[in-house]
C-alpha cells in the first residue's frame, strides 16, 4: 500500500468516524484501514449515511450494542442522523431484530443523544 493510497483510507476513517485518524501498526490496522475503509467504505453508490443505516441494523441484529454506539455517536456528529431519527430507528428495529434487542438499542440511543446534546451546550 502506498502512503497515498493509505492517506485516502485514513481520511475515510476520519470522515466516518468524526475525529482526526493516524496510522495504526500491525497488519490488522493496515487490514481495517485499507479494506474496510479504503475500499468498502469509499465505494460508489451507497452514501456513508447510507452504510451507516445498513451497518447500523446488522449491529442490532448480532446484539453488538457496544459497536453500535460508537456508530450512532459518529452519525449525530457528522450530522447524518438527528436524535429523533435515532430513535425512530430503534422503534423500527424492535419489530425487525426482536424487542430485547431493539430495546437496548433504544437505550443506548438514548445515551447517545443525551451526550451529543451535552456536548453541544
């Protein structure tokens, strides 16, 4: 990978993510960098919001609420999702991925938003 090519990864990582990426060691960062974000993410047709919607939904299904909430925290950040949407979002899930699931979802939505709207004050 050329230092440009692993560039534009990091830039997709800090566009996703909403804060600033360095290069990371190890073949499982150069992996997570340049697959993942360098090709995945940055491909045509799909929008980061978009992605995120998708990934978003496969989150909740496989229970990794942890994994999600760092998700839902990038997409108020990056302005792609506003908390009602959010939580219109974890209604809609309670009815696809069960409600236990959905549940926490919405309870960690609402944790969420209750740190976006404080670090907005």
């Amino acid at each position: 990978m050329t230092s440009e090519q692993r560039q534009r990864s990091l830039d997709m990582m800090s566009k996703v993510y909403g804060w600033e990426m360095s290069d990371g060691p190890g073949d499982y960062f150069a992996h997570t960098a340049d697959q993942v974000f360098g090709e995945v993410w940055s491909r045509e047709g799909l929008s980061i919001r978009d992605r995120r919607l998708l990934l978003l939904g496969a989150l909740a299904q496989s229970g990794q609420i942890d994994v999600a909430e760092i998700q839902a925290s990038s997409a108020l950040a990056n302005g792609e999702l506003t908390p009602e949407q959010l939580e219109e979002i974890s209604l809609f899930l309670c009815y696809y991925v069960g409600w236990p699931l959905g549940t926490k979802m919405h309870f960690m939505f609402g944790k969420v938003i209750d740190n976006h709207r404080k670090s907005q004050k």
